[in-house]
C-alpha cells in the first residue's frame, strides 16, 4: 500500500511541476519587460539578449528539463530580477509557512474536537445548534476578512497584539509566538469549523453503532463510552479529514502572510506574480504542492496503521 501510494504522490508531483512550468508561461507578461520597466533606449537586439541570457529563448521542454534537472541536485534557479538563489530564499521563508501552518491546525484541532464532544452529548440541543450556527459562520466567512477583524479588535481597539510583523523564533520565543497568534488564530478559525462539522457527523455515526449500545449496558460512564469508545473509532475518517484541511490551509497561507506581513512562502509566491518571476514563482508554488501531496501520503499510511482493514481493501480492490 505504501509503495502504490508512494508511486501515486511522484507522479502527482511530476504532473504538477509540468502543468505549473506551461501555466506560467502562457500568462501575458514577460520577466525580462517587467524587469527593465520604462528604462528608455533599450533596443530590441538588447532585450533578445537579456531573454537569452534567462534562457527564456530555449523551447519549452529544455526549460523544463533545465528546471527539474536542477531541483534534482537541489538548484531551483535564480531569481530573474536580483539572481539570488531560489533555493536560499525559499530556505529563508520555508520556516516561516511551516510554523504558522503548525500552529494553525494545533488551534484548530483544540477548538474543534472538544467542540464536536460537547455537541453530540446532545444531539439537536442548544449547545449542539449554537456551536453549528457558530461552524456555518467559520466557514461563510473569507479568511482574510477574519483577519481584518482580528486585527481589528486586538490589534487597533485593545492594542494587545501587533497587526503586522515578524519576530523570528530563534531570536525570541515570547515575542515570535506574540506575532504568530493573530495569523494563526485566523487559519485556525477557517479551519475548524470544517473539522468540527465532519469529527461530529462521524461521532454521531459512531455512537449509533451496537458496541456502544454493549458498553453501555456493561455500565461505562457517559465520559467513558464517548472518550475512549467512541471518540478513538471516530479517529481514523477524522485524520483522512485533517489532512485534506492541512492542504486547504497551505493554500490560506498565501493570502494570510501577506494581510499580517509574515515573511513566508506565500509572500514570496505573490510578491513574484506581479514581477512574473518564473523561476520564484513556479518553485514556491510547486513545493506547496508538494507539502500537500505528501500529507495526504502521510495520512494514508497513518490511516492504513490505525485501520488495517484499509490495507486489506486496497489490495483486494
């Protein structure tokens, strides 16, 4: 089951890496244009050089050949407008996206699974419609509006935390954390309710089941029967669940890095689109990707461990 995964997620990153190379260069707008601006007395001779010297003047395949070859030794390129190193400045901001797509999910895991507890002890109740009117909301509303608010009420009227910045964590733990909470909180806020909504429909699913109804008459304890019965067999579809949230938060990075001025790929990745820097761009793009990609592989071999009747059905199927 691993190796067919395995073999799956390469080709799924080979496909990504050949559809983001032609997309890219079929959008208007040329690097080397963008890069001179309105420089007078440029000739034509001299912007024929430029492009060649990018190497933007090799067909389509070479380029793509040059650019995967590279990556297999770890080279991304260079950036078209400063020649820094695309691996050192993704190196530079990767930190940052990771840490704050980590402390997204761990927020959104702490609000919605004792969410989804409380809203199955009684079903159709009050706390189960109130924290399903307050899911429905998570999820109508943009996260970038989220943010805005945040900033808004933390930020602007309390002055607790600041709106924008980035503290590394290497260079303060306090003051890093003080400047991720408002973005993360802000992930974790769209995140959540997608999680509650599923973890509570598998809860419910659960409890219907007839071990439940055994246990229960074994005697166990309303806590009991729901915590170590119910919540653990609700585990498995709610991490296939979590992974697939991993991959929407990745992509919510890139509007979120830039509403609270965080130094991360998603920056990067917009900051490069208005300058149509190819090598930048398609790199960042495609290493989100690939994080997804190999969060889905990891959540199906972690669903695979805790279920091993999904290794049975794969290999019969």
């Amino acid at each position: 089951m691993i190796l067919r995964r395995l073999a799956v997620s390469i080709a799924m990153l080979a496909a990504v890496s050949a559809l983001i190379f032609v997309v890219l260069r079929l959008l208007p707008g040329d690097p080397v244009i963008t890069r001179l601006g309105a420089t007078p007395g440029i000739s034509p001779a001299a912007i024929a050089e430029l492009r060649k010297d990018a190497g933007l003047d090799d067909p389509i395949w070479v380029q793509y050949a040059r650019w995967v070859g590279g990556m297999l030794h770890g080279d991304f390129g260079r950036s078209y407008f400063n020649q820094y190193s695309v691996t050192q400045l993704i190196g530079q901001r990767l930190p940052t996206t990771i840490e704050l797509t980590f402390l997204s999910m761990l927020l959104a895991v702490v609000l919605a699974v004792p969410g989804a507890l409380l809203a199955v002890r009684r079903p159709g109740g009050v706390v189960d419609r109130l924290l399903t009117t307050i899911s429905s909301a998570g999820m109508a509303l943009p996260s970038f509006i989220v943010g805005v608010l945040l900033i808004v009420i933390f930020a602007v009227k309390w002055g607790v935390l600041p709106s924008t910045g980035f503290v590394p964590l290497g260079q303060s733990l306090g003051g890093n954390l003080k400047t991720m909470i408002l973005p993360s909180l802000t992930l974790a806020i769209a995140a959540a309710p997608l999680l509650l909504r599923f973890l509570r429909a598998s809860l419910l699913e659960v409890l219907a089941a007839p071990f439940i109804r055994t246990a229960r008459g074994k005697g166990a304890s309303g806590p009991r029967v729901l915590l170590a019965h119910a919540l653990r067999n609700s585990l498995t579809p709610a991490v296939t669940m979590l992974g697939l949230i991993i991959g929407y938060t990745l992509g919510g990075t890139v509007i979120i890095e830039n509403v609270f001025g965080l130094p991360g790929l998603g920056a990067l990745a917009v900051d490069s689109v208005s300058k149509r820097d190819y090598a930048v761009l398609q790199s960042c793009v495609l290493l989100i990707s690939a994080m997804f990609i190999l969060t889905t592989l990891l959540v199906d071999i972690v669903t695979g461990v805790l279920d091993p009747r999904l290794r049975t059905g794969r290999r019969h199927g």
